[in-house]
C-alpha cells in the first residue's frame, strides 16, 4: 500500500528535520478545482467585485474558498514572502513552463494555485494516487490531502542527492540534478557520500516509519546535511542514474556502476562506493521535465497514441488542402 507516503509518516517527519509549515486543504471544492477540466480562474476572494459581477452574469462560477485562501497567503508572509508548495506526495514540478519565473517560487496564493492546477504529477495524485500499487483498485481507501509549503531556499542544485534505502539500508545515492556535469562532486565524493551515511543513521535510520523509501537530501555545508522530501520507493519516484530493475534486483546490497552493453562502465557516469554521478559532459541525460511543454494533443500526434485525434488531424488536413485547392479553381 501506499498510504505511508501521505502526511502521517512522511510529511510529518519531514516538518521535524526541516520545518515545513503544513496546510489541510480537505476533500472539498478546493480538490475538485484542481481537477476540474479548463482553464484556471482565481478563487473569488482574490477577484475584485467589478469583475466577479461580470462573471456572474454569464454564468461562470468561480472556486470559493476565502479561510483557506486567506490562510496560505498568511503563511506565505509568515514564511518570508516565497514559498513551494506540493501535495502529499508530489510537487507541481512539471508546471514550471507555466510560472512567469520558471520556477516552483509562489509570492502568492494564485502561484499556488496555478502550479497545482497546472500538474500532472498532482492530477495523478489526486485522481489515481494508488495506480502501480500492489493493491491498486482500492477506491474505498479515503486519503486526506494536505498542502505543504516550505520556505523558498536558493540552493546550489549540484549539491542535492537521493538516497535510496532498502530494508533501513542505503543501496544507492544518485546525483539529484542529472541534467548537468558538477566537477565538484567528483572532487569531494567521498565526503559527500560518508555525511550523507552519518547523516542517515543518526536521523533516519532506526527511526522513520517505513523501511523502504527515497529521500533526498541537500548539503548546505560541509557536515551539514537538510532533508528535502521523502518518496515512495517505487516506479512512480524517478531513479535518476540508476534504474528500476538494478534498485530492485539489488538484494538489499548497493548497486554496482552501471555498464553498457560491450560491457565497459558507461561513458560519463561514475561511481564512488553508494555514490553515483555525471563525471563528464557524455554523461548528461536529457531533462524529462521538457517533455510537459508540450501539449498532449500534440504528444498524441506524434506517438500516434490516440487513433481518433490523428484520424481527425488527418481530417482537417484534408479539408484544407481541398479549399485551398478549390480556390485556386475559381
């Protein structure tokens, strides 16, 4: 099951080793404007009376939650005017096209908003959470989302890592921002990888409540290791440099480098004991995040996933050539 992944265990723990501020949202109009098919509009409370008066009167209801929006903008203040926001399990971190800065940074609740709306990784969440589970199907199961800001932190990203834990043991640590090469990793691997170990059996190891899971972490300083988030360990959490089937054919013991298929260890990518990196530029991997962009209508086009969408593409491609053709008659 999946439900450790929700805010009792994994939320929770993550506010006590990094001070997140949490928000319960409730199973009400606030979900189902998330999944509610269209375009965004922002709650009521933040659209002025001209404008909700104009609405009105073409009939368009507008979401309608003034405590809950006035609270994240409070907590937004509190927590210096920037946060990131995710749900109980992921961030809108595929959203980002969609942000005027490009990034997860919200000054303000229809940040917030936006981002959320604009997810797949949080539509999933909110209508399929169990999909890939062992005991998927299980629509009785209620799960109670929460929103999770966090203060917004400028972090140097070639200084974030996941670690992979099974059975209380790390099998794995993989650079976290794959789509770059950081010299600097490949200069300091060793002491990277020891306070990442020394970091997780004094915090984690004996004491978080499942033994499988991910966890990425952040090294501000030297010795001084910060918790980003907790994963569930699982297909739906991206491996980065390792796959899926080294993590699970690994028999609770690390992973060995990876290699290719004449057998030599692959052009780019190192490993120093659990730690695994880019130590090159041939070792760049595309970003994954790109691939959002694009819209689906188009993503089906290209793979041919949906027959009907070609079929009617195809269509209207026909129905133009034969006006531009009918023109060129008269």
């Amino acid at each position: 099951m999946c439900l450790p992944a929700t805010k009792t265990p994994y939320v929770s723990r993550l506010i006590q080793l990094s001070g997140d501020v949490e928000l319960n949202p409730g199973p009400d109009t606030r979900q189902s404007t998330l999944t509610r098919t269209g375009e965004l509009r922002p709650p009521a409370s933040n659209v002025d009376e001209p404008v909700m008066s104009a609405l009105r009167e073409i009939h368009i209801k507008v979401p309608h939650f003034p405590e809950f929006n006035s609270k994240v903008k409070d907590t937004i203040e509190e927590l210096g005017g920037n946060v990131f926001p995710k749900l109980n399990w992921s961030s809108p971190r595929d959203a980002t096209w969609i942000a005027f800065n490009g990034s997860l940074k919200c000054s303000c609740p229809n940040d917030v908003y936006l981002l959320l709306k604009s997810s797949d990784y949080v539509t999933h969440d909110l209508t399929k959470p169990f999909s890939g589970c062992a005991d998927d199907g299980q629509d009785s199961i209620e799960v109670q989302y929460e929103l999770v800001l966090r203060k917004w932190r400028n972090v140097i990203e070639g200084m974030e890592f996941r670690v992979f834990v099974r059975n209380r043991n790390i099998i794995g640590i993989s650079q976290r921002h794959y789509t770059n090469h950081y010299p600097h990793i490949d200069k300091m691997k060793v002491e990277i990888q020891q306070e990442i170990e020394d970091f997780f059996k004094e915090h984690i190891q004996q004491t978080f409540p499942d033994d499988n899971f991910i966890m990425d972490v952040y090294r501000r300083k030297e010795e001084c290791i910060l918790v980003i988030d907790f994963n569930p360990f699982g297909e739906s959490t991206d491996p980065l440099l390792y796959s899926w089937e080294e993590l699970h054919a690994s028999n609770d013991v690390p992973v060995a480098v990876p290699l290719a298929e004449d057998g030599d260890a692959c052009l780019g990518i190192a490993q120093c004991g659990l730690l695994r990196y880019v130590k090159s530029s041939l070792g760049i991997l595309p970003n994954p995040m790109h691939m959002h962009r694009m819209p689906q209508d188009f993503l089906d086009l290209r793979s041919g996933a949906d027959v009907n969408k070609l079929v009617d593409f195809l269509q209207m491609e026909r129905q133009s050539q034969d006006k531009n053709s009918g023109n060129k008659n008269k």
